[in-house]
C-alpha cells in the first residue's frame, strides 16, 4: 500500500485524489518471477521562496528541512515494488518495498540501528538513502479476515502521511511533526464489517530506526505498542454517507526524542473527514495529544506534553482544480530539571510553546500522471519568543513567517 488506512480513507471522501493515494492502478510489471509485482513510485521537486531576509528558523517546507528555503530543490524520489497478497485466498501472501532517494530520505530517519548514531541516540546519515516500507503481507482466514504486516511499515497514526503527493497539501501540518513515521514489528488489521476496522501492533520502538531497541535500562519485554480503530458512514446514510472517523494510540520508548537517551512517549490521535451537502467540498478535523513521561535514569527529569488541533477543508472547483485549506493551533508544556538545574525546553516538537499556522493550496492536473501545485504558508508564533527568523530572541527573531511554494510531482 502506498498510503495508511487513514489516508485511504481520506481517499474514498476526496480530501485527497484517488490518482494520488492509489498510484498502483498506473504500476507497471516487473520482469519477476512474480509476474504480479509491480512498479510505481514518484519524483517529487518543489520551489520555495520565503519572504524577507533571515530565514534560517523558518517552518521546513514540505519534509524538506532548512535546507529548502529560497532555491529549487529536489525533494525525494520514491521507488515502490509491491505484490499484494490475494484477496480472494484467505491464506493469501505479498510484499511491499518502499525506498526513498534524495535529501527527505535522510530526515526520515528510517536507516538501520548499526548506522552511526550520536550522544543523543538519533541515527545520523547523509546517504540519501531510506527504507521506508519493507514487510511481508499475511492472510489468515480467522472471522473476516486478519491481514497482516511484518517489517518496517508506515505508522497508523496522524491525518497526513510521509508521501507528500498524498496529502491535500504541500507542506506538512505541525500535527504530521509530532507523530513517528515509521515502525519495525507486526500489525494485523481486522475488518468487523463495512462500517468498522480495528488494527493492532507491537514494534521495537516508537520509530523510526530500523531493528532500534529501547532503552537498555527497561525490561526486553518493552516495546511500542499500538492500537486503532476506523469507522466509515454506511451509504444509507444520506450525504454523511463515505465519511470516516479515526481514533489511535501509540506508547513506547523514543530514542529520537530529542534529549539524552530518549524518552517514553504516548501519543493519542482522533480525526475525520466530513462530507458534506454540497458534493464538491470536504472537510476534515485532527487532534494530536502528546506526553513524553519522565526519564530520571538518563540523568534527565522531564515531562513534556503537546497538543496540536488542525481543520481542514477541500473544494473540487472542476475536474482538473482543487482548492485546499488548512488551520492549525498548537501548545506544548515542558517541566525539565537536570544537575545543572531548571532545564529549558529541551525537547521541542513545535518551535515554539505556542504557534499558529495557516495554508492555502490550490492544484492543477495540467499533465497527464503530474501533479502540480501553488501554496501559500503563514506562520505565527504567539508564544512571544520570536522564534523565526534568525534565532530565538535574536535581534532578527520574528512573530510571522511567510512563504510561497511551488510543487511539481511526476507519479508513475
């Protein structure tokens, strides 16, 4: 699957295009000697230009990083070989391998743990080179069915998904900066009926490192755990009919937390996507509640918490242009106390204790197989921090950052 059940299920009520979040109807045959494999994948290129000087703290555009500020930029390359198990046969069995090329596949911090790591246990790389799904997919012919995933696959929590082309807009929401991406470990999903599908899991650890552990000093049988559920409006349900809702939580040790050793960390998620009377717009909510726990064995007495809450709305305007809109607000509360005293924010999910965040995306398909988009980003720090800009607190620290984007994706 290119996508999460959430985005698939942002699909079927056109918050995001079917052209995007389903590419595998466009794959080609692989020469294999599984003649059911196929090939998509897509190369991602964006331009962005933020306004005024200063910009080093600015929001990253896309996935991107700093390093995508004012220039044209190669984003990633996404190459995807996948043979989904049948679904006729309830002993059904596939695979899907993901892999990312170009400098998102570095921030996604998916390479194995025998990389180099640094003091605070993030893996550091600058290979331009990412595994971001590699399992094995099981049926078992118990109930309904139980599919299920083995390996490194993508995280079952959050609205947007790594894949940009498969989120209604360009850049990621401050929501999608507080979630993991990816996990190692096993999840099986389980569908009641057609309103109703549970999903469970255990990996290693909260993500994203490949074959990570947890924290020497907890018990081995510490892992990430994970769980979800998803309900989808039956079709005699008048115009609601399509609409889903999603709710999902997620514990385990994080060893990209951001402070020595890493963290325990949970992270509650609810969200839905709405049709509405009007055929041509969607909407759509998002909560994201996170708690990291405190790790006094790391030398570190912390509790954080974030919270961050999006809307979203798309209006289909003709077959070719859509128009996408979205609204954010979040919060986040750091209690800190080390040897050398009153700690700062030493973990910082968003830049600031408080930011807001508007976006406006307008997308043409003027290409066959091309997705093309114009997005305009504004962001305010209401924390009084001055956070953009050139530094926090600096003498060219700003409230409000801007930025025009460009975003050119070829889908095969």
């Amino acid at each position: 699957m290119k996508c999460n059940q959430w985005t698939l299920g942002l699909a079927a009520v056109g918050l995001v295009s079917l052209t995007s979040a389903a590419r595998a109807d466009q794959a080609n045959a692989v020469l294999t000697s599984l003649n059911a494999t196929t090939l998509s994948g897509y190369v991602d290129t964006s331009m962005v230009w933020n306004v005024g000087t200063h910009n080093e703290n600015d929001p990253s555009p896309g996935f991107a990083g700093a390093g995508g500020h004012d220039g044209f930029n190669l984003d990633v390359i996404d190459l995807d070989l996948q043979k989904p198990a049948d679904a006729t046969d309830g002993w059904g069995a596939g695979y899907n391998v993901e892999l990312w090329l170009g400098p998102q596949a570095n921030l996604l911090a998916s390479q194995s743990s025998s990389a180099t790591t640094v003091h605070d246990g993030s893996v550091q790389s600058a290979a331009d080179f990412a595994v971001k799904n590699a399992y094995v997919e099981l049926k078992t012919p118990v109930g309904n069915g139980i599919d299920w995933k083995i390996g490194v696959f993508d995280t079952i929590i959050g609205y947007e998904v790594a894949d940009g082309p498969n989120n209604p807009n360009f850049t990621r929401s401050y929501g999608f900066g507080v979630e993991p991406t990816t996990h190692t470990g096993v999840l099986g999903t389980y569908t009641v009926n057609d309103m109703l599908s549970v999903s469970a899991g255990i990996a290693n650890t909260f993500g994203p490192t490949i074959n990570g552990r947890a924290n020497p000093n907890e018990a081995e049988s510490y892992k990430a755990y994970m769980g979800s559920v998803s309900f989808t409006a039956p079709k005699d349900w008048g115009w609601v009919a399509g609409s889903t809702a999603y709710a999902c939580v997620i514990n385990g040790f994080n060893m990209n937390d951001g402070f020595d050793g890493g963290g325990n960390q949970t992270s509650f998620y609810t969200g839905m996507t709405l049709n509405t009377p009007l055929k041509e717009l969607k909407v759509g909510a998002s909560y994201d509640y996170v708690a990291v726990g405190k790790q006094t064995d790391v030398g570190v007495d912390e509790s954080e918490y974030v919270y961050v809450i999006g809307a979203y709305a798309t209006y289909q305007c003709t077959e070719k242009l859509a128009l996408s809109a979205r609204g954010e607000y979040g919060s986040e509360t750091v209690s800190a106390l080390t040897s050398d005293g009153p700690g700062q924010n030493i973990s910082s999910f968003l830049p600031s204790t408080k930011v807001l965040e508007g976006t406006l995306t307008a997308s043409y398909d003027l290409w066959k197989n091309v997705l093309t988009r114009f997005e305009v980003r504004w962001d305010h720090d209401s924390g009084a921090h001055r956070v953009f800009g050139s530094g926090f607190d600096s003498s060219h620290g700003k409230d409000n950052a801007f930025a025009f984007m460009g975003n050119v994706v070829y889908k095969f």
